[in-house]
C-alpha cells in the first residue's frame, strides 16, 4: 500500500527513517481530505435535485437539525484534526531531538552553493558524504541570505539563517546519490543551487574518512570568500581562531573564573543568567554570544564583551565553536599554553 500510495502522490523515494513516518501522515491527511470532499461533493450534487423547485414561489422548508446530528457534526471533524495532531507531534519531536550519537557537520549556504565541514575532517563543496544507518546532525548558518535546506529522498527542510545557527538530523537508509535542493528563493540562480549527498555503507565511508584525514595535512583549503584557508580540523583551526582573536584573554581554558565564563566544560553547561533564566550552552547559543553578546549575560560576570559581528566569517563562528566543544575535563589536549595565548599570532 505504501508504494501504491507513494507512486500515486508522485512522491521521490524514501531513503531516510523520517520519510515513510512522513509519508504515512502524508497518506492519512490526503485520505481523509478527499474521501470527505468527495462526500460532500456528491451531497451537495443530490441536494441540487432533492430540493430543487417543483413549482413556482415554492417556499423553503425549515430544518431544525437535531441535537446528535449538530454533535456528530463537530465531533467528528475535530476527532480526525486530532489524530492528525498526535500522528504529528509525534514525529515532530522525533524529528527535532537528535540523538546523543550523531555525526556533526556544519553547512554553509551562500549564493549559491552549500559548503560542508567535518568537525574532524576536510571540507567540500556541493557534495557531502555521509555513512547509512547512521544518524547526522547538521549544524546550518548563512553567509548572505535566507537559504532552506532541503533534501526530498530524506523529507528534510530547514530554514538556512545568515548569523544565527539552526540544526537538522537525518539517518539515511540506503547507500545512493541524493539531491540537495534550496527550498527559499534567494536570488538569480536559486533554482541552481544544488548540492548532493553521498550515502556509503558504513565500512565504506570510515575507510574514506580515514583518507581524507590522512591528507589534511597535504592539501589547503582555500576557501577564498567563502572561508579561510587552512590546513586540519575545524577544531585545530578554532584553536587559532580563539588565540588570534584574543578571546583567550577573557575565556579560561582550564576552569578557573576570570573576566568571561570558563569554556572549559562549557558546551551543554546549564548557564543562569543575570534575568534569572536558564539557558544551554549550545551551539546557537554560543554563535549567538559572539554576535550579541550583551542579549544573555551570564550571572556574575559584567557585560564587557565586544561584538564580534563582521568580524567572524561563517567558518570561523563555526571553528570556534567546534574548539569550545573539544574543552572537555577529560580531553585538555587542544588546550594552548598560557605563554602561547599571549604571543601574537600569523594568521
């Protein structure tokens, strides 16, 4: 019935674990939609000859509906919105709570292309290889305008927002080649802006991770306007990033309080603020610090830090925040020396 109904909507092919559960709300909505449109069709077309005119100035009777037909009426279109809601929320949660095992990547739309980055591997342009059977988070950000990023094998979209972090997830279900499509017109050669997706089976791809990362140490990427040029992981380059910013001047790395909050054990830190909230330490909320870094200040430290807006690329941001991730207690390996923070740095 599924591939039936899938060929009858016209529907791509379903190779993620969200499609099918997407499909079948999918089914159950155009179902009931058009059984009832149906009906109500042909009512009205009865209606047409029951109470036509049989004879001039023929008055109208009254119907005086009864109290179960007026009941049945409202209860029964509200039961179908209803299940339509549960079905939905349902895989509405699924689909916006990642699991604690994905592999990150960050994606950088601009006019007009997509450029991924692994947090420990190289960077690509308008092809990103991910392993199946695996779940992916994407961390996504715009360079120019709004983007969506959206992929019709996986049913997946999410709007792509310049400044700001937003985030999707997906686990692909058959290896194969899959289109990256922009879903928000955003200039000339929107309907152009393509990209693809290479799923591989799992041995596959770690074998070509492996690779990549074997020669990261030979090959540049010279991202030109789109990014620095750099050799390593995003987190190497976050570490230079950081020093060369001077952001390790305020920030300590090893837990001790000092001018801004440690970022050691910083990522998913619960912070309160000085308005008495309580707020993650995510990735939207640390791209959202450099920004506006006055919007959530921390409690018990002064709002002394400088806007980094224009002077962060989308790339940096993202170093960063992929360093900040690595300060673990249990991993200070990326951590630089205290005389190596102060020391100017070539960038």
């Amino acid at each position: 019935m599924n591939e039936i109904m899938r060929t009858i909507l016209w529907l791509p092919e379903q190779a993620s674990t969200f499609a099918k559960s997407v499909d079948e709300l999918h089914y159950f909505v155009i179902t009931v939609t058009m059984v009832s449109s149906v009906a109500v069709g042909l009512l009205a077309f009865g209606f047409f000859f029951k109470f036509r005119q049989i004879r001039p100035r023929q008055s109208t009777p009254t119907v005086v509906p009864s109290v179960r037909f007026e009941l049945a009426v409202v209860i029964v279109p509200l039961v179908f919105f209803l299940a339509w809601f549960v079905q939905g929320y349902r895989d509405y949660v699924w689909y916006t709570t990642p699991p604690k095992d994905t592999m990150d990547v960050y994606v950088m739309a601009k006019k007009w292309m997509w450029k991924f980055a692994y947090p420990d591997g190289p960077n690509a342009v308008g092809t990103l290889h991910v392993p199946a059977h695996r779940p992916v988070r994407l961390l996504l950000t715009s360079r120019d305008v709004i983007h969506s990023f959206f992929v019709p094998d996986f049913r997946i979209k999410m709007d792509v927002l310049p400044g700001r972090y937003t985030e999707t997830w997906f686990e692909a279900t058959k290896p194969g080649r899959y289109q990256v499509l922009c879903a928000e017109y955003c200039g000339t050669w929107h309907s152009q802006m393509w990209g693809e997706i290479v799923v591989m089976p799992p041995a596959e791809f770690d074998e070509w991770m492996l690779h990549q990362r074997a020669g990261l140490a030979d090959r540049v990427d010279s991202g030109g306007d789109d990014g620095p040029g750099f050799h390593g992981t995003l987190v190497e380059y976050g570490k230079k990033v950081a020093m060369g910013q001077g952001c390790l001047k305020c920030h300590s790395l090893d837990g001790d309080p000092h001018i801004g909050p440690t970022w050691l054990d910083l990522y998913h830190r619960r912070e309160t603020l000085e308005t008495g909230e309580t707020i993650i330490a995510d990735e939207a909320y640390l791209t959202d610090s450099m920004i506006d870094p006055r919007a959530k200040i921390v409690k018990g430290y002064k709002a002394v830090m400088p806007t980094y807006r224009g002077k962060l690329t989308a790339p940096d941001a993202a170093a960063l925040v992929e360093f900040i991730k690595s300060l673990r207690s249990q991993n200070l390996d990326n951590v630089p020396s205290k005389e190596a923070i102060y020391e100017p740095v070539r960038r």
